[in-house]
C-alpha cells in the first residue's frame, strides 16, 4: 500500500483511473498462491494439510499465470502468498515478485501474505516493507485456546512464537490483520478473545468457521450452531458497545470482517462487502487458487478436493480453464435455485458459503441445497436488521466504511 501524500500513491491513482476507462474486459483478480506444501507448525484443522508434502512452486508457474491473468483484465490485481507456511520461503517470495515486477503489469499487483505469524526473521521483515505486503496472521486467540489447535509438529505451543511474531510487527510499524477460526474449542469465548484483540492492540480481525477438509476431515471440531448463533450474537452486542466508546475518545476501532459485510448486506443490498457472501460468489469469477503444481482450484477453500480442480496452467491456457463448464456453474448459482431457499423471506443470506455447505453435506449436492447454517443466518441477519433499523444503532460501530472520517 502506497503512503498517501508520495508520488507513487498519486500515480497508483492514475494507473487505476486510466485502466478503468480503457479496459473493459474482466477476469479473475484475487489469486491465493500456494508458495509451498511445507509447514513449521501441525494445526490440527489444517485444510491443506500442512507440513505432509514438501513441494514448493515455481515462479515461472506464477509468472505464466500472472501473464494471462493481465490480459483485457480491468481489476486490481492481487496476490495472496498462502502454504503450508509461506514465510519458510521468503527467497521464494521475492524472487516470485521480482519477476512479476518485471513485467509491465508489475505495478498493478498488490501483494499480501497469509502467515502462522512463528516465521518473522530480519529477512521477512525487509521482505515485507521492501514489498510493501500486507500481513495477515492465523491464530485462534489466547495462548490456552491458541494451543488446543494450532501446534507444533511435537505438540508444544505455538502461541509464544506468534506473540513474539506480532511484537516484531509493531515494532516495525507494519500494520496487520488476525484470522481466527472458530471451533468447538474458542467458540465460547468469541467476546474473550474481542478483549485479548482489544488488549494487544489488534483492530482488523475475521472469524471463520471451522470446515471439515485436509487434517480437519479427522478432528470433531465443529462448533455448535445454536452455540455460534448465540455468541455470535454477544460478539455484535460487544461491538457495538467497545465502538461507541472510541466514537469521541480515542477512536481505535474493532471491527470484524464477517459482521461487516452481512451490515453492509443489509444496508446496502446491492454492494458486495465481501464476494464470499455473494451469490454468484467470487469463485471462478474474482478468485482463483493455484497448487504448487499449477492446478488451478475455483477456490481455495477446496483446496485438494480434485472435483473442483478447472485446469492448470503448465498445461492448459487461462481463457481454456476459465470454460471449464464448473465456472459456469458457480456463476449461475441463483437463490431460486437452492433447495430450500425458494420460500424464506430472508434472501439476504444469499445461501452462505457453497464450499461449506459442500463439505458439511460431503456432497457436491450441497452447491444447491440451503446452508447447514441456515438458521444462524436467518438469526444473526435479524438481530442485525433489528439493531440498525428499529433501533438505529449507528452502523460505524459496525463497518468501517459508514465511519465518517475527522
């Protein structure tokens, strides 16, 4: 991200300004770059199985994907580096970047990276500011609940190495944001870790919910739904109570990425917070996943799922893999046709998650069937329509992008 004020934000700008006007095809922009198979660390629910294979990619598997990818394209353009644990190869990172600078679309490409947050040597740091990468960090909360899931390969914590990690970060002043992921474990205490994010200093944070795929196929991780629903429920009552105070004190704000785009959802119909919560969703349309091997996933939340695997680009062109006829698929996704969806009255779910949905009903029957967390939706969407409009609950408290700026 350019410093606003430089010569290169203002020419960021431009550049953006110019390919909007000029441009008017559309592909794919959000590509999650599998950099390696390799993990330092054996979380428990790990959807690609991290650590079990060693193989890394090549940047010319990226480079030759990034070519296509540019091509009549209008969107930003943005890289995810994923793994396994993508900071165990930070050479790898930088020459993969070195070549896609190269090239004249170079400058088009933002670039973040997904980390375990255990790996921040002097070198990631550099690599980081050089780069200018966002960051963001998986970790499930406090050390007693960090430690139930993500673990070392001897079962020792990570939660110190992550902690020392963030500090590092600071310390830098390379802003960042946290992941979590509900379980069966956390699920409880989403309010406790609010309050552990409050006390160490961390403002953008997302909870996602645990999936059944990679290790996580044999682990009794799920959280509850009446559970999640409920606490869910405390999560945006904790909210709306931490943001009130910050409106005219020292406005350091929490917000959390899934209760924001379900408000802007309600508010703001037909805008698209995030393409998640999207029907069609993003898959195939705005996101893609590429393997080690360059197999290219319609998203990566199948990661290793060989059903939903559309080409690869070592053997196949990007315009070939985008006609598989399961991109068509995902973009005809329409709530008339979801089983179950046709008669309720809060189509502002759009369905949730297809991936989940297929994992949870191990069926890919599930791309048309309502969502196992149908009635979390229809609550949650509720509760939330009930605060913002009977009782007028500034929606700042909730999105960032209502909060007016002074």
């Amino acid at each position: 991200m350019f410093v606003k004020g430089t010569p290169e934000y203002y020419m960021d700008i431009a550049r953006r300004d110019w390919i909007k006007k000029n441009i008017v095809g559309h592909k794919p922009s959000c590509i999650v770059v599998k950099i390696t198979q390799d993990c330092n660390l054996r979380c428990k629910y790990c959807y690609t199985e991290g650590g079990k294979n060693k193989q890394d990619i090549s940047p010319e598997t990226v480079v030759k994907l990034y070519d296509q990818l540019a091509i009549n394209n209008n969107s930003e353009l943005f890289c995810t580096f994923h793994g396994g644990e993508p900071l165990l190869r930070p050479n790898l990172i930088a020459e993969t970047i070195e070549r896609l600078n190269q090239r004249y679309y170079g400058p088009r490409i933002k670039y973040q990276v997904q980390t375990n947050g255990t790996l921040f040597t002097d070198y990631a740091i550099e690599l980081i500011k050089k780069y200018k990468i966002d960051v963001g960090i998986s970790i499930d909360g406090y050390k007693c609940i960090n430690d139930c899931t993500r673990i070392y390969p001897d079962g020792s914590s990570s939660y110190e190495s992550v902690e020392k990690g963030m500090k590092k970060l600071y310390e830098n002043n390379i802003l960042f944001g946290v992941l979590f992921l509900i379980t069966k474990h956390n699920v409880n205490h989403l309010t406790d870790i609010l309050d552990w994010c409050k006390d160490v200093g961390i403002d953008r944070i997302g909870f996602n919910t645990f999936t059944p795929l990679g290790y996580g196929k044999e682990e009794d991780l799920a959280p509850d739904i009446n559970e999640l629903t409920q606490n869910v429920i405390k999560e945006i009552d904790w909210l709306i109570e931490y943001n009130q105070k910050e409106i005219n004190t020292t406005r350091k704000f929490i917000y959390e990425r899934e209760i924001e785009s379900y408000v802007v959802r309600i508010l703001n119909p037909e805008k698209c917070a995030h393409m998640c919560t999207d029907i069609p969703c993003g898959a195939g349309k705005y996101h893609l996943s590429v393997d080690v091997d360059g197999k290219i996933n319609i998203c990566d939340c199948f990661y290793g799922m060989d059903d939903f695997v559309i080409g690869n680009i070592n053997t196949q062109s990007l315009d070939e893999i985008l006609q598989n006829p399961l991109v068509q698929e995902f973009n005809g996704r329409t709530i008339d046709k979801l089983e179950g969806c046709q008669n309720c009255d809060n189509h502002i779910c759009h369905g949730g998650c297809p991936s989940h949905n297929v994992l949870f009903l191990n069926s890919k029957d599930g791309l048309y069937k309502k969502s196992y967390k149908c009635n979390y939706y229809n609550t949650i969407y509720k509760y939330l329509i009930q605060k913002l409009e009977n009782e007028h609950v500034n929606p700042a408290l909730l999105a960032e992008m209502y909060l007016e700026v002074k």
